[in-house]
C-alpha cells in the first residue's frame, strides 16, 4: 500500500533539487538492476538527509545498511573534509556495487565500507562519539539497532530509521517484519531518553534527538 499519493511523490520529486550526477547513476542502477529497487532511498530522502547532516553539523556518522550506497553517498557529499561516514553491509555483493560507486565519488576519502553483521559491527564503537546514525537495514533487528545507536550517539546526537510506516502494514501488523517495525516505534516511542518526531516522507523517517 502506499502512504502518499504517486501524484504528490512525483510532485515532491519535481519540487526537490537534483542531485549529484553520481547519485543519479546510482539511483539509475538501482531502478533498472538491482534485486529490490524500491530499496532505493531516492533524491527526497537523499535531499532530507543531506538537508539534516548540514543543518546538524554533524562530522561522524553511521550508515546502518548500504545497499548500492545511495544514502552513504549522499550523506558524505555533504560532510565536511575531515568528517567520516561508516557504512555497514551484510550482503557481499551489494556492498561490492556500492563499493564500485564510492570510488568514483570526489568524497570517497570520507567513506569506510565495512561488510558483515551490523550489530557485531557497532558493538565495537565506542561511546557518545558519533553525531548522526541512520538505520536502514533489516527490519527485525531495527530494536536492537536502536539501542546501540542510542549508545554511540553524542547528547544532543540524531538517529533517524527508514521505513516506519512499512507500507501501512504497522497499523495491522500480521508478518515478523510488520511485527518487528511496530515494535520498533512504540520502543521509540516511549523511549524518555530521546525527543521523536515521526514524519510522513516517503515509506516513513523516525527522526529522534539523545537527550542524554
């Protein structure tokens, strides 16, 4: 089911700057030859993301779930020089697509690609040091993604998860993945630690502050 009308996503589409030549390849890509196109975070969330990197300031960030590297990309284009952006994959073979791309970015210097199991992965940072995580990744652990993002992540620190609404299906949920992303919010939701706001673009961004 989708939230939001296919005439206002094309609207906003036309209404929203372009990005970068690269991001539009990668988009292209994606669209024509990956495994699940509607994976593609596209240029209105690229746009937000970049939008929230450079009015945060943020310098260090995780990217929970790369894909082909449409979010990563976008987020490091609008990093400073000397800020960093880790990228997590699981999947070999996307991470080697996404790979392909980062080198060919003027902002591949900003980029680490680790592959392997997310949560593994982000035991191993270390606390409060990171300013912005954004969890894009396997619905079923977004939980567990989020409690140690809220451990890595500075005070005053963001943490924003793709796909909250899920098509619709967390009104009713009656798969694990429904299941696993209502959950998600409620835990969000009456999470004391975080101020939230719950926006509607696109399949759904849970945009969430550290309070401490």
């Amino acid at each position: 089911m989708d939230m939001v009308a296919r005439e206002a996503e094309e609207y906003a589409l036309d209404h929203t700057t372009p990005m970068s030549a690269l991001l539009e390849e990668v988009a292209h890509f994606t669209l024509t030859k990956a495994s699940y196109p509607s994976m593609l975070t596209g240029r209105v969330e690229g746009r937000f993301l970049q939008t929230i990197v450079q009015l945060s300031g943020a310098r260090h960030i995780v990217d929970i779930g790369t894909f082909t590297g449409y979010s990563a990309l976008a987020m490091a284009e609008v990093l400073p020089d000397d800020g960093e952006l880790l990228t997590i994959e699981k999947n070999e073979e996307h991470a080697r697509i996404a790979l392909a791309f980062f080198d060919r970015s003027p902002d591949r210097s900003k980029i680490i690609l680790r592959t392997g199991e997310a949560l593994e992965i982000l035991k191993t940072l270390p606390d409060a040091k990171t300013d912005l995580v954004f969890i894009d990744a396997d619905k079923r652990n977004y939980s567990v993604y989020y409690r140690e993002s809220m451990r890595i992540v500075r005070t005053g620190g963001l943490i924003l998860a793709d796909n909250v609404l899920w098509y619709g299906r967390v009104f009713s949920p009656k798969d694990d993945d429904s299941r696993a992303m209502a959950e998600f919010n409620e835990v969000v939701n009456r999470d004391g630690r975080a101020e939230k706001l719950f926006l509607t673009i696109r399949d759904g961004i849970y945009l969430m502050r550290k309070l401490a």
